[in-house]
C-alpha cells in the first residue's frame, strides 16, 4: 500500500469519476427509457432489455431514480473533497 499523496488523490478523483459516469448512466438509461415508453409505447437499453424479460414498466423510473442518487453522492463526494481541501 502506498503512502504517496498523489496516488491517493488520483484514485479519490477516479472513484468520484466512476460515480459521476455511473449515474449519467443510469440517469439516462432510467429516465429515458420510461420517457420514450410513454410517449412511443417502446423501451430501450438496459431498462427496455429488463422489462422485456418480464419486469414490470416503473422499473425505468426506479433505474432513473438510481441514477440520481448516483449523481447525488458523486456530488457530495467532490463538495466534501473541495471543502477538505479549501484552507480555513
């Protein structure tokens, strides 16, 4: 395990990148499917692949809801990173 601040800050940065990119996605996948299923009557990517094999149509609305909360703690992490790192 390394002590260098550089590798713990690089992989604070990557860790909050992997929750900004997880949430877009969800996000996108989530809520644009169940957009697209109200308007169009078809669902698609990940939520439209998951209702076809069975699961009911909200499940879009809950992936979107995944996404936001995904959104929400990549926000919370850079907010706190920020403040640690502003000096008093």
């Amino acid at each position: 395990m390394s002590t260098d601040p550089k590798e713990s800050a690089n992989s604070k940065q990557q860790s909050q990148t992997v929750w900004w990119t997880i949430g877009f996605v969800l996000l996108i996948q989530g809520f644009g499917s169940g957009i697209t299923d109200l308007l169009w009557h078809h669902s698609f990517g990940v939520s439209g692949l998951v209702i076809r094999m069975g699961a009911p149509v909200w499940i879009s609305w809950l992936i979107g809801v995944a996404g936001v909360a995904a959104v929400a703690v990549a926000m919370r992490r850079e907010a706190a990173e920020k403040a640690r790192m502003t000096p008093e």
